[in-house]
C-alpha cells in the first residue's frame, strides 16, 4: 500500500522535524474533524479543509493540506 502523499515530502514541509509533522498534523486533523461535527449547527467556527480530497479521514486530509503548502508552521517567538 502506498502512503499518499508520501511521508519524506511531507516530512521536509515541516522542517524535516518528524515531532513537528505529527504536533502539525494532529492539531490540523482535529479543527478538520471539527469542522465536520459542526456541519449542520451551522456555527462556522473551524476552517473547512483547503483541498479537494477522496479521502475521509481527517489526518489523511491534513497531511494532503501540508503536502500541498496550504497549512504552514508559524514561527514562534521566544
């Protein structure tokens, strides 16, 4: 079976961290899930998923929004 779309490009998009692509990843999967649960509320507070996907997990859209520079990691300050 092979991973779509494939770890190593996703993996460089968040600065080759693999700790980073997870934290990333997860915390984009649960807003997407979020979102999803919300549908029919019609509350609005997530931001529905940025690409077209034949995927339905959310953690497989995320990582498809990573792949495709449309969820970035946002510098921190210390």
């Amino acid at each position: 079976m092979m991973l779509e779309p494939p770890i190593g490009k996703v993996v460089e998009k968040a600065d080759n961290s693999r700790f980073g692509l997870v934290i990333l990843s997860a915390r984009r999967a649960r807003q997407i899930n979020s979102y999803f649960h919300e549908l029919g509320a019609g509350v609005g507070g997530y931001v529905p998923p940025q690409v077209h996907s034949l995927s339905r997990k959310p953690l497989s859209i995320a990582l498809e929004e990573i792949a495709e520079d449309k969820v970035v990691v946002a510098p921190t300050e210390e």
